[in-house]
C-alpha cells in the first residue's frame, strides 16, 4: 500500500472526520471509498474512456519508438 499526503480545508476535514466517527469508522477508510466510488463512476464515462485509450495509443508509439534505438 502506497502513502500519501492530503491536505483539506478545515470545513472538508470536519465534516470527513464527522461522518467517519458517526459510522464508527476510521478517516482514511472514509477516503478510500471515496476514491474507489470517484473512479469507477469515472472509468465508466465515455469521454474519459476516450481519453484513455488516446494516451494508451500515445504511449505504445513511444515505447515503440524507444524499443527502435
């Protein structure tokens, strides 16, 4: 598992902190439901879907490029 650093504004952090002590839960699970929610309802747009396969595209011609020299 990965750490990482997150800054909140105060308001953002207690509301967070509120909801995760009335669901007797820890903050940083609360966050990670949020990410996972976020990207999957992401992934499942067809615009970013889009994008993604433009920079899958993008950089399969640089690592063939790359694999040239």
């Amino acid at each position: 598992m990965k750490a990482m650093t997150l800054r909140l504004d105060e308001t953002v952090y207690e509301r967070l902190r509120t909801l995760a002590y009335v669901e007797d839960r820890a903050m940083t699970d609360v966050i990670r439901e949020a990410i996972s929610e976020y990207i999957q309802r992401k992934a499942s747009h067809d615009e970013f879907r889009a994008s993604l396969q433009r920079v899958l595209q993008e950089n399969a011609q640089l690592i063939a490029q790359l694999a040239k020299h």
